[in-house]
C-alpha cells in the first residue's frame, strides 16, 4: 500500500471522507503543512508520512485505501 506523490497532492487538496479517524486527522494536520509551504520538498515529506501510517495500518486501511487509489 503505497501512495504517490500525485495522489499525496489531491489527498491535500481536495475533499475526501475516510472511515478511519485517525486517518482524517493525520491527513488534516498535513494539509495545514502543506497550505503553509507548497513546495515539492513538503510533499515528499507528506507522502512518506502518509506512506508510513498506510504500510503500519493496512490492515484496516483496506476501504480507505480504495478511496486513495481512484484519485
């Protein structure tokens, strides 16, 4: 379960729902992060920590990361 930086990008742009909360609140605190520097260095970073928690969590990360891969 791997996410690119593509993907990274509309996860922080756009609006998704997932089911796992702790998810959502990840993705919230790197969204601030990234509306404060946009830079492809800050994306990278985000990507490897969304990458992080999905390899720690995939096995409930299993309806969410269905989201993820349609973007």
């Amino acid at each position: 379960m791997q996410v690119t930086s593509q993907q990274t990008e509309k996860l922080l742009t756009g609006i998704q729902k997932f089911q796992l909360f702790a998810f959502s609140m990840m993705l919230t605190h790197l969204k601030e992060l990234y509306t404060k520097d946009p830079s492809p260095t800050t994306l990278e970073k985000c990507t490897s920590e969304i990458n992080t928690f999905l390899g720690k969590y995939q096995a409930i990360m299993g309806a969410d990361f269905a989201v993820i891969e349609k973007l």
